[in-house]
C-alpha cells in the first residue's frame, strides 16, 4: 500500500506503523484517519505492531484543529466517528499493538495510544486530552478508555481540566508500562517485546487479547464464560496439539498459526 502520511516498516513478522507529518507534529487529519483505517482494516500476516509517530517532538500532538475548526456538527460527527472506527480496529488487531511515545500524545494521539495493547514512553513524553481548552471533547474514545487505564477519578480530573501529565506521572497512574531516556531504547525494548510474543503461539496470543478485551467492564460471572469459551478454543488448534508435544518431548515449538 502507498501512503502519504504513513510510513511502515516489517522485519520478522513484526510491523512498525508510524504516523508520517512531522512538520505539524503529526496531527490526525481526515486523510491520516482515513490511511490508518484503510491499513488497519482485515491486517493479517504479522505477530504484532509498533504504533509510533515521526520525528522528535511529537507521537501525535492531536488531531488537525485547522480542519476541525470549519466542520460542520455532521462532518464533525463523522470526524469523530472515524477516529472511533480507527482506534476500534487498533484494538481489534489479532496481535498486540505498542505504542512508542516520544513527545506529545495529546488529545487524538492520547487516544490513539490508549487504543494499544500497551504503552512505552521516552522521558519527554507528554500525555493529555486537553479537549475542553477548545470547547470539544475527547472523541476517538478519551472518555471511554482513560478511565480504564488509570483510576476513574483521575481520568475525570485530567478531562475536565485538560491538564497534561508528563511521562514520570503516567508511569505512576499506570497509563504507561514503561519509560527510556531516548526513542532509539524505546523502539528496542519495544521490539524485544514484540519478539517474545511472536515467539508464542499466535493463536493463543489473539485468544487472550480477546478474552482480554471481551472481559472487561463485564460481571465476573460473565467475564470468566467469555475466559471458558476461549479456553476451549484452543483446543481446536492445531497450535495447541504442537505446544503440548513440544513440551513433552522436550524441544522447542514450531506454531502452525492455525
């Protein structure tokens, strides 16, 4: 596929997706929604993704106010809704997705980092969804996600007030897994990660980011059916009769995939 605000990248099963418009800090435009929709939608044939932005300063700083200022409430609707529909496939994605932060994550990019299995940060990332400053709201799922990566009360304050948090604060909160000193590190340790993964049954991997997903917010009860039924799933892959016998003839697993 050819993109003109995107670059990507694949080396061993693993893909690097970075949002390519470094010279406005790579904010989301209807072009840039509409890219990432259209690579994101039916992605197969990799064990997991790298979601990072281009350049220095930012990830994604937000998303494009010089478009969002014209719209009209139907065409900003539909803006929105196409930033749910983009962060809806990230979560999605049959693999897990890590977010690499370097620089502002804010409002859009918050959002988008949020729809990641997980996040890694550099020491000058910024994190916000500063919305209200503007008169808008989070729209591409702030106000859905915030508050199930960190406490509901502090998603409300950083909402409300539009107050950012710099990396060192969203690794306390828990909103990032981990923080390195440069981007190089972060890509790194992001793609070891990865590798770990893919060294796993990609089977079982989407089963569990499945359960994962399906499970939350749900009573116990009906979270640990949605955990049972993805149990027995993997016992009609072919990936479970390999990892079964590899383990007991003591070799290594090749997975199938299937």
């Amino acid at each position: 596929m050819a993109f003109r605000t995107l670059t990507v990248h694949d080396k061993d099963e693993i893909v690097t997706l970075a949002i390519d418009r470094p010279g406005v800090l790579n904010a989301l435009s209807r072009q840039t929604l509409t890219e990432l929709k259209r690579f994101l939608t039916g992605l197969t044939g990799f064990r997991g993704m790298i979601l990072t932005g281009s350049g220095d300063r930012a990830f994604v700083a937000g998303a494009d106010i010089r478009e969002m200022a014209a719209m009209t409430p139907e065409e900003g609707e539909e803006f929105g809704r196409l930033g749910q529909e983009v962060t809806r496939l990230i979560e999605a994605a049959p693999f897990p997705v890590i977010a690499c932060v370097n620089g502002y994550a804010l409002g859009g990019g918050c959002e988008l980092a949020m729809a990641c299995d997980y996040i890694y940060a550099t020491t000058n990332a910024v994190f916000g969804q500063p919305e209200v400053r503007l008169g808008l709201i989070p729209a591409f799922g702030g106000c859905v996600r915030l508050q199930r990566h960190v406490t509901p009360g502090r998603a409300r304050e950083m909402i409300y007030t539009g107050r950012n948090v710099d990396a060192g604060e969203a690794l306390r909160i828990g909103l990032v897994n981990r923080v390195f000193g440069t981007r190089e590190e972060m890509l790194e340790a992001a793609y070891e990660s990865l590798a770990l993964v893919s060294a796993n049954s990609p089977i079982a991997v989407a089963l569990c980011k499945e359960a994962v997903n399906d499970s939350r917010g749900r009573e116990i009860g009906a979270a640990l059916d949605i955990e049972a039924h993805a149990f027995r799933r993997t016992f009609t892959s072919e990936d479970m009769r390999e990892g079964t016998q590899a383990f007991l003839s003591k070799r290594k697993p090749v997975f199938p995939g299937k």
